[in-house]
C-alpha cells in the first residue's frame, strides 16, 4: 500500500489526521505532500488550524485535515 493510500485510508476510517499522527501512526512524515497528492488526484480536503498547548506549556498551531463531505462539496461549488 502507498503512503497516499494509507493517509486516504486512515482519513476515510478515522475522519481527520494531523502531522503528529501520520508520523506515529502511519509512518509517514512529510504529511503535507501526501495530502497534495491526494488533492491533484481530484480528492478534497479540508484544512483547520487548531492552537494546542504542547507539552512544554506553549501554544501552537497546527493543522488537521479531513475529507471535505458531499454535501460540502456542493456548496463549495455553488
């Protein structure tokens, strides 16, 4: 299985995926390409950034991708 279908796999089962996941879970690395990949395969995904509190007592942001719905879809294109 490719890293492509892995990170569309997990999205599909799972819903949404950071960085932080794809590395620990899926061993994947450079999430972001992937989900570039996914989207030059016609595939749309949505990005929301999100502050968390790292475990050292600072904020930061990152990001987390999900399959954009159907429904979505239409009203994106409307």
């Amino acid at each position: 299985m490719t890293q492509n279908e892995k990170v569309l796999n997990y999205l599909k089962s799972k819903g949404r995926i950071t960085v932080a996941e794809s590395s620990k879970l899926l061993n994947i690395f450079h999430l972001p390409r992937r989900i570039k990949d996914l989207e030059e395969r016609g595939i749309k995904i949505k990005r929301e950034d999100k502050k968390v509190l790292t475990k050292d007592g600072k904020w930061t942001t990152i990001t987390v991708y999900s399959l954009v719905k159907e429904i979505e879809q239409l009203t994106l294109f409307n």
